[in-house]
C-alpha cells in the first residue's frame, strides 16, 4: 500500500502544481523549461510504475460489496469514456469542443465505474484519487476559453470518434482479463 500511495503521490503532485502556480514560477526562475518538463514527466511515469507495482502487490482489504447484479453500470460509464477519451485526438470535432477538457471528463467516467465495481482499499484509494484529481482539475480549468470550434464538417470527425472509441471499448471489455487480471467478457 505504501508503493501505491508514493505513487499516486509522485502522479500527481506535477499535475497540481501548475494549479498551484508552483510550476509558471519554476519555469520563470529557470531558463530550461524544456529541462523542467522532463523533469516532470519523468517524475509522473516514476509515479506511475509505482502505481501498477503498488497496485499489484497491495494487501486486499473489503471496505465495501459493490452489488453484483448491478455491474453493467460500470460497462455503460466505460462507453462515454472511451468515446470521449478518443475525441481528444481527433481535432476540431463536435465532442471534443463541447467536452473543453475530455480527457479530465473521461478519467472522471473511468473512476466512477471502477470505483462502482471494486470495493477493496487498494481500489478505492487508486480511482478515488483520480476521480478527486480530475474534478479538482475541471474545477480550476472550468474559466479558461477553449478556441477551438469544431469544423463546419464536424459529423465525419464525430462519427470518428464514435468508431475509434468504440472500438477501443470493446478491445478493453474482451482483453480486461488479459490485461488487468479481471475478466469482464466472460462473467
């Protein structure tokens, strides 16, 4: 568990420090911001490989029984979210313009359904944190203007997104046993 925190940990604390303010004034202070974006990024991918190890090798304690027959709300959430995190990609589309920020709504959606289906601690600390972050996040991007319109011809873009998103959704439905250990195409 305390890989797992240290993880989230060194996530995170790079992504709330430009909300902080921290990060511009790093940058204006150093010359070399590309330096300090590697720095951290490297710091997030640290995090991250402390998240998957922590994650994977953390005690499993039931805080809660999430109802079974009720699994299928988490499948539903993941469909938005895959479209959506799609449409991040595709530029100048009608749903990445309405979204603002579809990666933050999208990480969002992903926690919600894991956190709906999963009631170890371990679980609940990891998309927990995620959905808190990415709220806290959308709350402090909410008033910055997005400049993108989406192109006059946004339908075909759309429909993109749809497909891709889509198809992503259903490679992650069928290979989640594979990947993550959890089968979801099977039960």
């Amino acid at each position: 568990m305390l890989a797992l925190s240290s993880g989230l940990l060194f996530f995170f604390l790079p992504h709330l420090l430009r909300d902080l303010q921290s990060r511009n004034q790093l940058k204006q202070q150093r010359p070399h911001f590309k330096t300090n974006n590697g720095l951290f990024s490297a710091i997030s991918i640290f995090g991250i490989i402390l998240i998957i190890w922590g994650k994977s090798t953390a005690t499993f304690y039931t805080v809660w029984v999430p109802p079974f027959d009720q699994r299928y709300v988490a499948s539903l959430l993941m469909i938005p979210a895959c479209i959506i995190a799609v449409s991040l990609l595709i530029s100048r589309s009608y749903i990445r313009w309405k979204m603002k920020n579809p990666l933050l709504v999208s990480s969002m959606l992903w926690a919600a359904a894991h956190l709906w289906t999963n009631g170890d601690l371990s679980s609940i600390l990891l998309f927990g944190s995620f959905f808190v972050w990415s709220l806290i996040k959308l709350l402090t991007l909410r008033l910055e203007k997005v400049n993108l319109a989406p192109d006059t011809f946004y339908l075909r873009r759309d429909l993109t997104v749809v497909v891709f998103g889509l198809t992503i959704y259903l490679t992650l439905f069928v290979c989640h046993g594979y990947l993550f250990g959890v089968g979801l195409a099977t039960q």
